[in-house]
C-alpha cells in the first residue's frame, strides 16, 4: 500500500563542505561586509537538516559570488550535523540529530544543564545572534501546501511580512509548546526592538517549487534592508507577488494524549467553514473548530505528545 505522506524527493543536497571555515569563528557561518553603513542582515539554512531549499539557494548565493551593497550580510547553515545525515532513500530521518534545534531558544534551555548535539550548537551560534539586526530563516513543509511567512507573534513582524510581500500569505502566531524558535529569540521576540526575523516556509520538504520560493524570498529580503538592488544588479525578483493575506493563529494544538489522530488527511490550509466542525482526536477528547472559517495550518504528521498537531486561526484583514 502506498504511504500517503511520502513525498517525491525532486531536489539533491547541495555540497556546502567548502563553507565549512566560514570567517566568523563559526564552522558554516561566513559574513560579507560591504564596508559601507548598514544593517547586519543574517540568511539561515538547514536548522533543520532534511529541509534543503535554503542551502540550495545559499549555495547559489555563494556561487553568483554575492557581496552587499550596504551592511553586512552573513549566509549560515544550522544543524549541519542533520544534514550529513540527509540520505534520499530516508529523507524523513535527519530532522535532527537528538532533537529539535528549532525548539532551544530560551536562556533556560541554553544555559541549563542538558546536552545533545542540537544544544551544542545553538550554544555556539547563540552570541552571534545578539548581533544581527534582520533574521530570516529558511524552512519547508512536511506536506504539500502554499508557502507563508511565519511572522510572530508581535506587530513588528506582521509589518515586516508585509514590507516583503512575498509569499503571499503571513501567519501570525506564537510558535510552539515545545520550545521557542529561533526567530524569537532574544532581541527578534522583543517589541522594543527595532531588530526582527521572519522565517519563510517554503513548500514540500524536497518539492522543486520550494527552491523557487525560498530563492525569491531571499532575495526580496536582502532587497528590503539595500543588501542587493534587484533592478539594476544581479539578483533579480522572478516572481510577481499576489495580494498577500494574513492568518493569525489562535488556537495551536497541542497532544496532550499518547494517540492524536486526525479525522481525515490534511494537508494545510484548508478552511473549514462552520465552527464545531471535528478535526481529530487527542486520545479519548475531540478536537473540533473554535469558529467559522477556521484555517488549518501545517497539521503534522508527527503526532507525539507535547508537539504541535495543527494550529487553527483565521484570516484577518491587514498587517497590525
């Protein structure tokens, strides 16, 4: 019997051995500095190591031999260490290496006294961090679905979801009760600071689109803050963006049982209409819609407890 949630692998991992040195004292983070005033923008791949859209695109970036206008820009790859582990056969199975690298970031977790590889690190990347002014990190989807930008939870990060423009659709929401992520992180999740992040997912883990999505966010990032002049130079927007719409989450859901299933196959985005409308069940408890036109977002097909099984919001009219 065909399994319903495997995906066709279209992409190949790029190899990123030759950035391993960097220039930042961190193996895989490489920052280029124009010299001249401006923002330190920060691009991130591979926090989570099967999805390889973003490293394929920083490769490209690398490659076309990139270099800011203005500020400084810095191209990293997270859990390398996942990544090597990236085998086509099995492109499910490097994630992570012990666990989520996405889920560390508060100082409680990276100044306890736990260990594994992804908290190593974090551990080494963390101080870095406190000196970028603009994230975005780089993602894809375990199913296929229309890109987004994950935005936060703050009004900052809705302006700037909307300041890019692309993809055309943002969410809103508080990530997850795991853990905190890194676009949330210190100085990025504060409302008092001018720094800020999005984090872009792009599409299917290993769908083709996904590198277009990915590469074409990138770029109107690096657009936004005078890294590149996509007019005149270059790097040039291939795509023209639609009217984009905004999502804010409500109700992220999250297993509290030792069983979720959910009551038909999702794959996100789906809006269901009437409110009370069931969804799934979290062990014995059903899981059903808080309101009218409820949009499911990325439902997961890794349903263990205390994960995110969906999250459930609705559209909203315009960037707070």
């Amino acid at each position: 019997m065909t399994d319903p949630n495997a995906y066709t692998v279209e992409t190949s991992p790029p190899d990123i051995t030759g950035y391993r040195a960097g220039n930042t004292g961190i193996d895989y983070f490489t920052t280029l500095d124009s010299g001249a005033p401006g923002p330190h923008v920060m691009i991130t791949a591979l926090v989570h190591g099967n999805e390889i859209c973003g490293a394929i695109v920083l490769d490209e970036l690398f490659r076309a031999g990139i270099r800011p206008l203005h500020g400084r820009l810095t191209l990293a790859f997270c859990n390398v260490a996942a990544f090597e582990r990236f085998d086509p056969a099995r492109p499910e199975a490097s994630r992570w290496v012990d666990e989520d690298f996405n889920r560390l970031w508060t100082p409680e977790v990276l100044d306890g006294s736990r260990d594994s590889v992804e908290l190593r690190r974090a551990r080494t990347i963390r101080p870095f961090l406190h000196g970028v002014d603009f994230l975005l990190d780089i993602h894809s989807m375990q199913h296929p679905s229309e890109p987004l930008l994950l935005a936060g939870p703050l009004a900052k990060g809705r302006r700037l979801a909307s300041e890019i423009g692309y993809p055309a659709l943002a969410v809103c929401d508080s990530g997850h009760a795991a853990g905190r992520r890194m676009r949330d992180y210190a100085a990025f999740g504060d409302a008092a600071s001018t720094s800020n992040a999005l984090l872009v997912e792009c599409g299917q883990h290993w769908a083709q689109h996904s590198v277009t999505v990915a590469r074409e966010t990138t770029l109107r990032f690096l657009a936004r803050y005078g890294v590149i002049d996509a007019e005149r130079g270059p790097f040039r927007f291939a795509e023209n963006p639609q009217p984009q719409k905004l999502v804010e989450v409500t109700h992220p859901v999250t297993i509290e049982s030792e069983i979720f299933r959910f009551a038909r196959p999702f794959t996100g985005l789906e809006l269901i209409e009437q409110a009370g409308t069931l969804i799934g069940w979290d062990g014995e408890r059903e899981v059903r819609t808080p309101y009218d036109r409820c949009v499911l977002v990325m439902p997961s097909k890794w349903l263990y407890r205390g994960q995110t099984a969906v999250r459930l919001g609705r559209f909203v009219s315009a960037p707070a």
